[in-house]
C-alpha cells in the first residue's frame, strides 16, 4: 500500500507538473521568430522597393528604403549597390563611395559597382579617379556598352573627340539601338565641325527614341538650314522635357560650347519666346 500511495503522489505530482507548464504557457504570448532565409527575402523585396522608388524620382523615400534594407541584410551587395545609387540621388556622394566599397567587398566582379564609382568621380571632378573605376569595369566586363559609353563620356568631357567616337561607336556595334551613344556622338562631331554627321546620328537616335536631347540636338544644326523644322523640332523638345531650356542642365548632358552657342541663339527666336517662357517656369521642380 505504501508502494501505491507513492505510485498515486508520483503520478499526482507529474500532472501537476505538466498543468503548471500548460498554465504558463497560456500566461507567455507567441513570439514569432524569422528565419535568415525570412529576413533575407524581407530585405530583397524591401531593396527592390527601395529602387523603384528611386526610378520614378522620389529620392529620400528611396534612401530610407535602402538603409532598411541594408540593416536587415547587410551581406547582400545588390542592396549596398541600391543603397549607394539612392546616395547617389541625394547627393551623398562619401557615404555612397563607403557603401560601395562594402558591396566590393562582397564581391568585387559587379561591373555595376565601379560605373557607379565612376559617376561619383564624374560628379566630384575626379575623372583620373572615374577613369581608373571604368577601366576595372571593363577589365571584368571587356563588351559592356554601358562601361564604354561611360568611358567615351570622360574623354567627351575632356574633349578628345577622335577617343570619344572610337569609344561611343565601340558600344553602338555591341547595341545598335543604344540611342545614347548615338546621340553623343552627334554631340561630338557638332564640336568637330561636322554638322552635316551630326544631322544623321541625331536623326538616327530620334528614330530609336523620340527624346528632347536630340530633338533639340537635331532643331540646332537645322537652324542655319531650315529654321521652320528647327523651330518645330525645338518646340517639341522643350514640350517633352523643359530643362532642356537651360544652359547648365546641358552642359550636365555633356553639351560643346558650339552646340549650346548654336542652341542659345536658336531660343532667342521670337517664335520660340512662349515656349521657353513656359519652359523656365517648370524647370525649378523639374530636377
């Protein structure tokens, strides 16, 4: 009997063991722990967010996306690469220069992370620096057209035209409808005289992308010629993208001293007087 009151107690004891567990349990609220695969896939579609926003010019929305994103998963590069483009944006040129250097680290074969540098350099005036980025680039890449163009863009800036053309037709081969090469290098031989080149390539990267730059490309080397299209085709560029108007924004575009004095005088035409007038009062909150 004495071995069954102990047998009764042990038995009364474990249920009571396991009662107090369930009472407690029922007392402790359910916290949900994520995974590493969870959170990496959370700060995926949080970068990804985070470039859209940057696409459709909301900046600082974009930034703030971006260092989420980052500090839920700072081993991923893309997102440091996200992270310094939406720097980039805001003019936080150092901190996106860290940031990328972090996605280097990561993995130093992304083309992507050193046209990034390069456009930092550009921005900052450093264009030994912006060269050098570029040149690894395509030491990892050696036919991105995006690397070349680039490249083709310092030596435009340097004007070396004869480097610059090499370098923008060098990425026409490799993409044929790169209208942006093609436009720049109707930039290029404006400055070298040839208008009658820059007539064509203009032409030819209209028909690619109906775009304000050379449409207004195009409306200054007719100016001479036929001041009706010219006038027509100006019209239209300012329509699409206003900024086009001021001088500064197409020095940005890597615009020559010929073709920005052919484009001044162009929109100083009295026919074009309301349009610019309309122009200038955009572009403030354009860009």
């Amino acid at each position: 009997m004495k071995k069954f009151l102990k047998k009764i107690i042990s038995i009364s004891l474990i249920s009571f063991y396991f009662l107090k567990i369930d009472q407690v349990q029922s007392l402790i609220p359910y916290y949900y722990f994520p995974t590493i695969k969870n959170l990496q896939n959370e700060s995926s579609s949080i970068g990804k967010n985070a470039y859209q926003l940057l696409y459709f010019g909301q900046y600082e929305k974009s930034l703030n996306l971006a260092r989420l994103a980052v500090k839920i998963n700072k081993k991923d590069e893309k997102l440091w690469l996200i992270l310094a483009e939406a720097q980039i944006a805001n003019k936080l040129y150092e901190k996106a220069l860290v940031s990328l250097r972090k996605a280097e680290k990561i993995n130093s074969s992304i083309v992507e992370i050193y046209i990034a540098k390069s456009n930092i350099y550009i921005q900052t005036s450093q264009l030994k620096n912006a060269k050098s980025a570029l040149e690894t680039a395509l030491r990892i890449e050696p036919n991105n057209y995006k690397t070349i163009f680039q490249l083709g863009n310092i030596f435009l800036m340097e004007k070396n035209y004869s480097q610059s053309l090499k370098l923008f037709d060098k990425s026409v081969k490799i993409k044929p409808d790169f209208w942006q090469a093609i436009n720049n290098q109707g930039l290029a031989y404006f400055e070298k005289g040839k208008v009658n080149l820059s007539i064509k390539l203009f032409e030819k990267a209209i028909n690619i992308e109906d775009n304000a730059e050379p449409l207004l490309g195009l409306a200054s080397c007719l100016r001479m010629k036929d001041i009706t299209l010219a006038l027509k085709l100006a019209k239209k560029a300012l329509t699409k993208d206003p900024n086009y108007v001021d001088y500064a924004y197409r020095k940005e575009q890597l615009w020559g001293e010929k073709l920005q004095n052919s484009t001044e005088t162009l929109l100083k035409n009295e026919q074009l007087q309301t349009d610019v007038i309309i122009a200038k009062s955009k572009i403030n909150t354009s860009y």
